[in-house]
C-alpha cells in the first residue's frame, strides 16, 4: 500500500458521474467500485500472507477445500463447482500444487472418467500452517467491525443469491 490519497477517489467518480447527468446510477456506480477496490485491497493482504508459502489465493483455497473433505480428496470437477471456477483453472492449480508436492492426482475407485485431486501430508500441514497465517494476519484483523460484518454477509449473500450463485435455502 502507497501514501494514502488526500480524498476518496470513488466519491469524486460519484460526484462526477452525479454532475455529467448519470445521477440516477452515481450511487451503484460508487457502490460497485468501492466493492471491486476492496477486493484489490484484502486480495493483496491474502497474497502477502501466502506469499512465504508459495502459494496464491487460488492454490490456497484449494488446498483449503482438499482439507476440508473428509477423504482429503474430490474429484476435479466437483473441485471447480465448489471454487465456482473453471476447470481449467483447477487444473492449472493442481499442475502447480501437484508440482510443490502438495497435491497428487488418482483415478476414480469407480468411475473411470474421473480423476481425483488428493492432498499429501506436506500439502495437509500448508494448508493448515497458511491458514493460521490468514487468520491471525487477515481475517482477525479484516478492518470490519462484527456488525459491519455481518451486515456484509447478509447484503452479499442475497446479491449472490438473487443473481443466481446459489439457490434459495
């Protein structure tokens, strides 16, 4: 993070966007960046704290996902609708998890067309190790009150859900 900038660039996008007319969308406009540069903002912190793991936020949640399963394995597909990622990015992050040694592939007990994604010992104790990282780095110290959080939840929850993330429970 630079020198902080004398104002906030967004409310003058909103001022601006207010004076040339578009008044009716200023707010969402604001909204809306205000959302994609907090993301930039947390995903730089994430990558700061994975960094001394070789790990991006990608490789991390994978691994993350892996040791959740009870098995310690899923199958590549059911991977990429869980990460609600292409395959093709599942792929890429086993080639490089696999390539650390953290991750190996198998094929299906029974279902030959699919290939399973397993966590190793060594990529077991990363995830774990990263994860107290992430939360004693980032998570606990997100800049989010408890209200403000759960108020995030909530409002990015029914965005997601009215926009077709995950239905109705």
């Amino acid at each position: 993070m630079g020198t902080p900038l004398p104002r906030d660039p967004i409310a003058d996008a909103q001022r601006n966007w207010e004076r040339h007319g578009w008044g009716d969308v200023a707010a969402p406009m604001a909204a809306i960046t205000a959302i994609m540069r907090t993301q930039q903002i947390l995903l730089a912190r994430i990558e700061g704290a994975l960094k001394p793991f070789g790990l991006t936020f990608a490789r991390y949640e994978l691994l993350a996902l892996l040791s959740f399963a009870r098995s310690g394995a899923l199958p590549m597909n059911k991977a990429s609708a869980l990460l609600q990622v292409h395959p093709t990015s599942v792929t890429n992050a086993v080639d490089r998890l696999e390539k650390a040694g953290l991750v190996v592939r198998s094929p299906h007990p029974t279902d030959g067309r699919t290939t399973l994604i397993e966590l190793t010992t060594e990529g077991s104790t990363i995830a774990k190790r990263a994860t107290a990282v992430l939360n004693t780095e980032v998570f606990s110290q997100s800049g989010f009150t408890a209200g403000d959080t759960d108020q995030l939840i909530r409002i990015l929850a029914d965005f997601r859900r009215k926009s077709g993330d995950f239905a109705e429970e």
